[in-house]
C-alpha cells in the first residue's frame, strides 16, 4: 500500500510503499495486543511491595501465658498475625511480576498494532522531524496546524536533540527512537507518526520475519 508523505509544516512529501505483511492486517486481533501489553505492564512493575513476616517483627519472643489453665486459647508468640502490632499472614514479599512472551509473538503484536493505526487512519508519515531551534512553542503550532494533539513519533535511528527539548515540555506527545517502538506506546496515542527513515527500519526488520 501507498500512504502521502508530509513535512513537519504541512507540505506535502512525496509518497511511500508499506508492506502489507506489516501494516495491512485486516483481522486485527486485539487479545494478541493484550497479552503483549500486560507484559510489558508487568515487566516495568518495580514488585518492591513487602509486609513483615514473623521473624521479621521486633517483639518479645517471650511466651505470652503459661499453656493450659488460662481458659482462653493457646498461644506462643506475640510476632503472630492475629494480634495487634504482629506480622501479616500470606502478604506480599519482592518479587519479579515478568513473564516470558517469544520474541515472534512480540513481533507479531507489534505488527497488529501498526495495521491497527493504518486501518483506523491514525498513522501519518513524515519525512524527517528535525528543528533548527529547540522552540516549544513552534513545534507546538507546527503540530496543531497538521492536527496532531495526542501523539506519538518514531524518529528514526537517533531523536533530533532539537526537536526532543521541543517536545518535551508539550503535553501527550512522546517522542521516541526506531529502538524504543513498542505495542503498549503505539496503542496509548491517538496518532502514531513514522519518519520515512523509521518505515525503512520497520520493513527491514519484519519483512524476514514476515516472509518466512
């Protein structure tokens, strides 16, 4: 398929061929796009959570009362749950909340969601997003005049310094490089923007993996 290529002030640049193995998926299978984004959810989750056990809690480990002959129940430590200021039975304790996905399922979610953004219509290409001054501001009405208000742009191999510090400070607009595209980033912006040398890398990546 063919899509218009646009400058970053609205001109027109050109046009580019996407694969289709890639970016035309008709069926787009949104519990691919699930699985792969709680993977990436819990991958990031830090899973620092921590209760004190009991052999963690600072208390006596003194025998409350003698065993029998109290007519209450039968107690040996004060550190147990049941008991105000003790430990917390069956809490959480650090751990790692990642799973394994294949890499050829990853690529796969990847691929469903590039079409996801063609097929809706929210996939704008453009030739290069470089800027002389690092100007909010300007990048700012460069971005409305063509529309763009909840959106994320693929640079290239490298992120212009310029149009970074620009970026940055403009709300709902993450800029990222060829390396950093990812399914749960894609699907979280309204409008997914490719520079023309980020498509390259896209179908060079894929097509391999596409045609096998």
């Amino acid at each position: 398929m063919k899509l218009d290529v646009i400058k970053l002030d609205g001109g027109k640049g050109g046009s580019i061929e996407l694969s289709d193995a890639i970016f035309g998926i008709e069926d787009i299978r949104g519990d691919i796009l699930q699985r792969v984004v709680t993977w990436q959810l819990a991958k990031r989750r830090s899973g620092n959570h921590k209760i004190q056990v009991r052999n963690e809690v600072s208390r006596t480990g003194k025998k409350m009362y003698k065993q029998k002959g109290t007519g209450g129940a039968r107690h040996g430590s004060r550190r147990a749950a049941q008991f105000v200021g003790g430990a917390k039975a069956h809490g959480p304790v650090v751990r790692s909340h990642a799973f394994d996905l294949t890499k050829k399922f990853r690529a796969l979610a990847l691929r469903h969601a590039l079409s996801s953004k063609v097929k809706s219509g929210s996939l704008v290409i453009m030739d290069s997003v470089t800027l002389a001054d690092p100007k909010t501001a300007g990048l700012r009405a460069s971005l409305e005049k063509i529309g763009l208000k909840n959106v994320l742009v693929i640079a290239g191999a490298e992120v212009d310094a310029n149009f970074k510090l620009a970026a940055r400070n403009i709300p709902n607009v993450d800029v990222l490089p060829n390396a950093g595209l990812n399914v749960y980033d894609v699907l979280r912006r309204h409008t997914l923007v490719l520079t023309t040398d980020a498509v390259e890398a896209i179908n060079a990546r894929y097509a391999e993996k596409e045609a096998a």
